[in-house]
C-alpha cells in the first residue's frame, strides 16, 4: 500500500513569498520543492516530478507565463496542473495566464489558506489523470483511476463522498480522525461542513460494504472519532 503525498514545485524569486508558501504547504500535507527561476523550475521538474507548480508570473529571466506555454506544449508536461501567481489583478492578464495553459490564478498578496485551498481543488480536478495504484485491505480493493470500489471483482457502489471518505481511511488505516479532520481531508477547508454530515456519509459508507461484511471496519472510536481497522 502507498500513500501518495502531492509535491509541489513553487517557482517565486522572492525567498520571503517562497518560504511562505512552503511553509503553508508544509504544514497542510504536501511535500514542497523550490525554484527561484523558470530556468531552476524546468530542472526540478525532469529530477523531482512534481504533481503540481505554483509558477510565479514576474520572474527574472524566462517570465512563469513563457515557462507556462512552454510547459503545455511539452507532451512531457502537458499533464502538470499549474497555477500562477501574479500581482496582477486585471481581467486581461488573467485571462492571458489560462491562455498560456495555467489551471488556475491566484492574486497577491494571498492567505496561505486561501493558496492551500486552491492547490486542493486543482489537484482534486486535476486527479483523473495522474495514474495512482489501487489500495486494498482485507479484500476490498478501492482503485482511484477507475474510480472503482471491489471485493472479489465484484462492484460495491457508493456515492462519490462516500468514495473519498473510504480512501482516505484506506490510505491511512489504523489511525485515529476527529470529524474536523475528515471534513478537511474530503471536503477540503474551502467548504463549511458539519460535524453530523460526516455522519451521515460515514452511515452510508457502512451500508454499502454491509454486503461484504467490510462495515466492521470503519469503526466509532468515542469521543476521538472514526478509524478504518481491520483488527475488531
Ligand atoms: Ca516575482
């Protein structure tokens, strides 16, 4: 089993903005590289393969746009979700950035909770394309691509929710989530989510591996929250 933890390259010249970034990066689950130049940026990406960039647009030397256009007409790196940064704030400019192929536009001066925010979500639209290998306990095999829940080659189906929740707990079994955890982790921080949805997906889930005696394993752990166990 492996547990996929995102990288991501921030390209920005400003080490105060770099660190930063890195920091909120850091502390939110993601592995972060750094790049002070677009030309620095193209050698991090052949050596350590990150699975997003955050690409400044003011940069000395090649600009993040030029880096930008560059990268999407590479077959190589087409793939590779980006996201400017820029102090810019008109339309025009932002409409330039997604022509260059940027999957999203972030505007200084930004809260790191905001930028967290918007890794996630790219990464999440971004997900369907990069290949991760299929999880399995216990006979319940989840496959991420194929989006595919199984026991036995037989198909356990469950709504999308449901679906991100049991990966999740797949990815990390044996441990511990308070609700507040689950919510950031499926949901994301962007979206205000209850404590008793959590509930209610969590109920749901249950019911659909009740078939395959696999409920038993998503357990309440009171007062602390919900693990997915394979021990009773
Ligand atoms: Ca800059």
């Amino acid at each position: 089993m492996r547990t996929k933890t995102a990288k991501v390259l921030v390209v920005e010249d400003e080490p105060a903005i770099r660190e930063m970034i890195s920091l909120a990066l850091s502390s939110n689950g993601f592995e972060s590289i750094g790049a002070e130049s677009a030309e620095q940026a193209r050698i991090q990406i052949k050596n350590s393969k990150p699975d997003l960039i955050l690409l400044d647009w003011m940069l000395p030397g090649l600009s993040g746009m030029d880096l930008a256009r560059e990268l999407k007409a590479d077959p190589l790196a087409r793939h590779l979700p980006i996201i400017m940064l820029t102090a810019r704030a008109e339309e025009g400019d932002k409409v330039e950035g997604l022509g260059a192929g940027a999957d999203d536009y972030i505007t200084k001066p930004f809260s790191p909770k905001e930028l967290v925010a918007r890794v996630k979500a790219v990464l999440r639209r971004a997900a369907p394309t990069i290949p991760i290998e299929p999880v399995e306990v216990a006979g319940l095999r989840l496959d991420p691509d194929s989006h595919r829940v199984t026991v036995l080659q037989k198909v356990v189906t469950m709504g999308p929710t449901e679906f991100q929740l049991l990966y999740y707990f797949m990815t990390h079994p044996e441990r511990v989530f308070s609700r507040a955890q689950l919510i950031q982790q499926v949901w994301g921080n962007n979206i205000y989510v209850e404590d008793r949805t959590v509930d209610v997906h969590i109920r749901r889930l249950r019911k659909a591996l009740e078939p395959s005696g696999h409920d038993s394993m998503i357990q309440t752990v009171r007062g602390a929250g919900y693990r997915l166990s394979t021990r009773g």
